[in-house]
C-alpha cells in the first residue's frame, strides 16, 4: 500500500490501531498515586475533603499549554482554563494525583512517554457524526464514479482525522456504493488520539450513533448486536468495510509524515480551526506534497485556506483541488 505507508501499518484487525508514541524527555515516574480505597467504602467528609484536588493555577496551566501545542499544534487560548482543569481532573482521580503540578512534573519525566498520550486523548476533541457535512460525500461519490468511469482501478484516501470512526466508515460506504470494483481501494485513517483509535478499529457503535445512516446502509453495512449485558442493540460494521481501512496514529503538528503517497482525496475535516497558522501551513504543504495531481482535499466548511500559501485551487467552498 503506497499510499498507505505510515510506519507500514497492517491491514486493518479488531482491536489494533495504537502507533508508536512521542517520548518526552524525563527519567523517572513518581510512586505516590496509586492507594484506592474500596469500591464500597463510603468515606468521611473530612476523607473527601482531603482527596479534592488543588486548582489549577496560571502559571501551571500556562505550562500545559505550552506542552501540548509543543506536543500536538492545539492551540489553547485564553478562557480554556476551565476545560483543561475539568479534563485533566478525570485523569488525575483515576491516577490518584492530587495536584496539577504533580501531574505536570508526571507527563514531563515519564520516559515512555505514554502519559503525555493520556493528557492529549483527555485534550483532544473528538465530535464527529455519520455522513456529517454530507455534500462532501457527494463530491466523493462523484469524483470516485468519474474516476473510474475513465478507466481508473486502483484508489487511495487519507482520513486524516479519524476520532472514533465514523467519518472513516462513512467514506468506506460512499466508496462501496460508488464503486463497482474496490479490488483495490485503501483507506487510511489517522488521528493523535490512541483512545478514539481503539474505538474506531472496533467500529461498534449505538443505535443513536448510527441513526444519521440511510436504514438501508445500516442494514447492508452493520451487523446487530444484542448481548445480556448490554442495555440497548450495537451496531458492529461488516468486513465489507473494515477490509478496506487501516488505522494508524498521526500527530499532524510533525511533518513530515512517515507515509509517501500518493494520495487521490484527502479529507481533512475540521482539524485545522484547533490550529495556528505555523501548523496550518506545515499541515497543507504535507496535503500538497501526499496528493497527486488531480486529486483533491476536502476541508471543513468552518475552514478555508484563504491567505495560506498554497498551489492547491478552490473548486467550491471546503475542496480544493492539486492541478
């Protein structure tokens, strides 16, 4: 998969979809976190008092800040404080960290750098729906039939930001209803987020989740599930779909990326309003650099590449095209 070789990912299997972490620099990882009392203790006010964590303060919030646009382009402004205090509270109740400042100190000298994992999957982002901005799919559909109507066969897309599926799975739809032959169509579906990916790989999802797909979709693309333990049927994509993605970790705030190209769409869906125009610019030259002439990228409505430095030509508001 040429199109597709981002560290040489697998095709896709349940379950899989984790790369290969950034590593902070640091040493040691601090052992006071973890004592839990029992599920069942109900403990004294004076104990609950004692466990509430300290507030998180300007200058280690500032610090937060800077790590994760170091670490991954998002750009937090000024009243973010309280979502990033909300956040990363979760995190540090699970890890029994009482201060911001120890779990700074914690991400920051974490040599394997799987916590600073955590703090971005507890940061980043994650809203996305089927078929959301539907004209975009569309334009898929028609340019994949025009394509293949002149004699096309072999199609590659980049999903360059995948959160938990849907957006990945809706594109593996409009390619199977498009198509008449995907005997060689890759997928690939990126995001910095190991959480969403796991989620995404296993491509399981509610009846409300999946209630913005065509009936007649859901029944050819999506198996149900009904189990004693769940409250509510799931829905599971078919290997109809899932034999065509491939799930990868990306953080789009380091180009170059590992993956060569080329690429015919590339849908790069509102990522780049979380963005500065430093990382904006490094993320267009690499969607340049990865499609080939006469493909295209598809953008956010929300988004627009006016006054970027850019080869790529305005079709219609959100699609741009490489000449």
């Amino acid at each position: 998969m040429s199109a597709g070789a981002l560290l040489r990912p697998r095709r896709h299997n349940p379950g899989c979809g984790r790369g290969v972490s950034p590593s902070p620099r640091g040493a040691q990882v601090a052992r006071r976190r973890t004592t839990k009392a029992p599920m069942s203790l109900v403990l004294p006010n004076a104990s609950i008092k004692e466990m509430a964590r300290t507030p998180l303060d300007e200058k280690t919030f500032q610090r937060f800040c800077e790590l994760i646009y170091e670490k991954a382009g998002i750009k937090l402004g000024e009243g973010k404080q309280s979502l990033v205090d909300a956040r990363l509270g979760k995190r540090m109740r699970k890890l029994g960290i009482k201060s911001f400042r120890d779990y700074l100190h914690l991400v920051e000298q974490d040599n394997s750098g799987d916590e600073l994992v955590e703090l971005l999957d507890a940061i980043s982002t994650n809203t996305t729906h089927f078929f959301r901005e539907s004209s975009h799919f569309e334009r898929l559909r028609t340019l994949l039939q025009t394509w293949e109507a002149a004699g096309q066969k072999r199609f590659r897309i980049w999903c360059a930001a995948s959160s938990t599926g849907e957006e990945p799975y809706t594109i593996a739809m409009t390619v199977r209803e498009a198509l008449r032959d995907v005997q060689d169509v890759r997928i690939l579906a990126t995001d910095i987020s190991t959480k969403v990916l796991r989620l995404a790989s296993q491509g399981v999802y509610t009846r409300q989740q999946v209630s913005s797909i065509p009936a007649a979709l859901v029944s050819k693309y999506f198996q149900r599930h009904q189990t004693h333990h769940l409250d509510e049927p799931h829905f599971a994509a078919n290997d109809e779909l899932r034999s065509l993605l491939t799930f990868a970790r990306l953080n789009l705030a380091t180009p170059p990326y590992a993956m060569k190209g080329p690429f015919d769409v590339i849908m790069c869906r509102n990522v780049m309003i979380y963005f500065d125009n430093v990382i904006r610019a490094g993320l267009l030259a690499q969607c340049e650099r990865l499609l080939r002439p006469g493909g295209y990228l598809i953008v956010g409505h929300a988004e627009s590449l006016s006054g970027m430095l850019t080869s790529l030509q305005r079709i219609e508001p959100s699609v741009y095209a490489k000449r």
